[in-house]
C-alpha cells in the first residue's frame, strides 16, 4: 500500500491595520502581528479564533484593537511590546485560558470591558505609564489572586472608572513588584488619591497618609477588611463617600478638626468601630454613614451638627449619645435604631424640648446635661450699681429667665 506523503499546514495571513500584518502558524497556535501603527477593530482571523494559543505583537504596533481578541477560548499567552499606548475595548473580553498579563510600560489606556470574563486569569502587572482604566476592563476575573505595580504614586492616580476597572476589587493582593504591600505608605509627593485606588485590597493591615494629600475619592479603602485603624491627613476637608466602607476589622479612626463634611455610608459596615471623633467643624452626618457599626455604643456629637440623615446610625448599639447643639438637629427617617430602650442622649440644659419635637425620644431616654459653670466668662456690676443679670452661659439678660440666672454674684434659680 502506497503511503500518503505529508503535507505541512500552510499558514495564513493578511492584514489587520492600513501599516500591519497578521500570520498565523497553525502547527503552533502562534498569531504574529508585524508592521507599525494602530490595529484595527475586530479579529480578521476570527474563522481560526479557536487555534490561536500564543499571540507575539511586534514592536511598531501601537495599539490593540477594539474586540480584537474577544473570545479566543483557547488563548494563553500575549506579548505586548512598549509601543502599544492604547489596549482597547473588549480586546481580550472572555478569553478564558489567559492565566496572566503584562501591560508594558507605555500603555496610558486600557479600554472598557478588556478583559472581562477572563476568569483564569490570576495575575496582572499594571504600569506606571497608565492613566486610565475603563468601565468594568476586570469583571468577573473572579480568579485573579494579584496584581503587580512599580510606582504606588502613579497608582494612586489612575482614573478607575467604577469598582470593577480595578483589578484589585478581585486579587486583594497589591504587590510593589514583586514585594506584597501590606503596610501602605503614600509618598510625600501624592497630592490626590483617586476613587478606588486601593478598593479591596484586604492585605493592607495600615495605611499612612501625609498630610499632603487633600483629597481622597469615593471607595478608596472600601473593603480593605485588614485595615484595624486609620487616620485621616489634617488637609481634609470633604470626606467622600465609601472611603472606609466594609472596612470590618477597623477599631478607631481619626478625623481631623478641619472637616467639615463626611458623606454618605464612609463607615457604613465596620462592624468593629468602637471609637470615632468627630470634629467640631462637621456641619451633618449623612445617609449611613454609619450603618451597621455593630460594636459602635457611644457617640459624642458636636453643636455643630445640625442634620443627622436617613440611617445614618442604624444597626449601632448607641446606649450613650451626647449631643451639644442646643437646637436639636434634624432627623432622618431611621436615623437611629429603635432596639435599645435604655440608650440614653444627654443634651444641654434647658434644651430637651427641641429634642422632644424632633422625634429623639423615640430612639433614646433624654438627659439634660447640669450647666458649667466654667462657661461663665464673667459677671459685673452696673456703675449705678443695679446688679446685671447673665444667664449660665455668661450671655447678659434684661429680666430673669427660667433656669440658673446669675445676678450680681449670686446664683438664683427661676422656676
């Protein structure tokens, strides 16, 4: 019998930009794209999607293209060089056999959706060059385990554009090459942390921040379930949204006195927050901001607040508030919980009423606080000798008022 002489499989090729070149070796899965500039959208060699194991991008490409590679199930390997600037959307959306990837120095945008659905991989190494990631480019990379960066001030102003455009919303694990952070310090230089900077990154056990950074985006720590303290930088002034969200091991935070907002749901499941301050600058405490600090009991609550939001301590054991504003602030609906029957508010002197008509009852038992006499800035006496009158707090009277009034130097209680 005559035997069938071998035949080599040829390859294919053709072109996928106005300057480039695609070739496939079928005998070894490998995709070479050659030549210079842009890649264009789409797989010209989408018919043979599924041979594809390795792709090499030579060193004039400057970018790869929208869906480029989307879908190529069976893809493990990509080498990217530094010319690429741009990885586009969708470019590598549900390849689910890529277990890793670089992106080279050079790289300033990666696209939304680009590597969506790749749930093998468990590695990315993310440069200082990129500026941009965008909506949703890891989701559902439910197996990546970490992620690689070499300038943490770079990283720190990434424009992530939701949670799940940072890597580390699934990886949890933030490594300075190929050291894993776990005590985070932010350089001197960083004036900004971005929104979602370190989102999920639960090996972070501390954070020190100077006190040059002057703002921190929504969601920054969100997650970081190692973290047992923080302390804000003296430069805040806004506290946004989510910053500390979800942070469960955290015990005691620091807010500095020149705060003057902290926005809704900042602590909003720290399960073991048992201590925070807030400064005499704060103006309202917002939608859940404290939600679910089941182990919060005690609060002290400046004369400057005027609002407390919508659950804004719902779910805290409070047993102890104190609260200073003479003029009760304004609640929201379940601003408290009703669980506690023997919480108690202690409020000043002569002001239960207000708290009385704004609902607090309902939440506490009411306590008014005996005045202090070191309030009392100073009493004198008219030059024709008529007595003046104050009343505990120093502010001067025409008449007696009900309560403590001093007149001459003489404490006369007016029922």
């Amino acid at each position: 019998m005559a035997l069938l002489p071998l035949i080599a499989l040829a390859d294919k090729s053709g072109m996928c930009g106005d300057s480039l070149t695609w070739t496939l070796d079928e005998s070894t899965g490998t995709l070479t794209i050659e030549g210079s500039g842009a890649m264009c959208d789409g797989a010209p060699w989408n018919d043979d999607k599924d041979n594809i194991i390795f792709v090499v991008i030579g060193k004039g490409v400057t970018s790869v293209g929208n869906h480029t590679f989307k879908n190529h199930p069976n893809l493990l390997n990509v080498d990217i060089p530094n010319s690429v600037t741009t990885i586009g959307e969708f470019s590598f959306c549900r390849c689910y056999s890529l277990s890793s990837i670089t992106i080279p120095n050079g790289v300033t945008t990666i696209g939304q959706f680009a590597f969506e659905g790749c749930s093998s991989l468990t590695s990315v190494t993310i440069p200082k060059s990129v500026t941009a990631i965008g909506d949703m480019a890891f989701c559902y990379c439910s197996n990546l385990t970490s992620v690689h960066i070499s300038d943490i001030e770079a990283w720190c102003k990434i424009d992530f554009r939701n949670s799940k455009s940072n890597p580390l919303y699934y990886a949890h694990h933030l490594y300075f090459g190929e050291e894993e952070i776990k005590d985070l310090v932010i350089p001197n230089s960083v004036k900004s942390i971005i929104y979602y900077a370190f989102i999920g990154c639960s090996s972070l056990t501390s954070v020190t921040i100077p006190n040059e950074v002057s703002n921190i985006g929504s969601f920054a720590f969100q997650g970081c379930t190692s973290l047992t303290s923080f302390m804000f930088p003296d430069s805040l002034t806004v506290i946004y949204s989510s910053i500390l969200q979800g942070c469960s091991a955290l015990t005691s935070v620091t807010i500095p006195d020149g705060v003057t907002s902290i926005w809704e749901s900042v602590f909003e499941g720290c399960t073991n927050l048992t201590s925070v301050n807030l400064p005499k600058s704060i103006k309202s405490i917002n939608y859940r901001t404290f939600y679910d600090c089941q182990s919060l009991k005690s609060i002290v609550i400046p004369d400057s607040v005027t609002s407390i939001a919508t659950e804004a301590f719902y779910g805290c054991p409070l047993t102890l508030v104190t609260c200073y504003n003479t003029n009760a602030p304004t609640l929201g609906k379940s601003a408290f919980s009703y669980t506690y029957p023997d919480a108690k508010l202690y409020v000043p002197y002569n002001s239960s009423s207000s708290y009385i008509n704004e609902g607090y009852h309902k939440y506490f038992r009411i306590y008014e606080m005996k005045p202090d006499p070191s309030n009392i800035h100073h009493v004198t006496i008219k030059e024709d000798h008529t007595e003046a009158i104050y009343d505990f707090n120093g502010r001067r009277l025409e008449s007696p008022e009900k309560g403590i009034n001093i007149i001459g130097t003489k404490k006369v209680i007016v029922k």
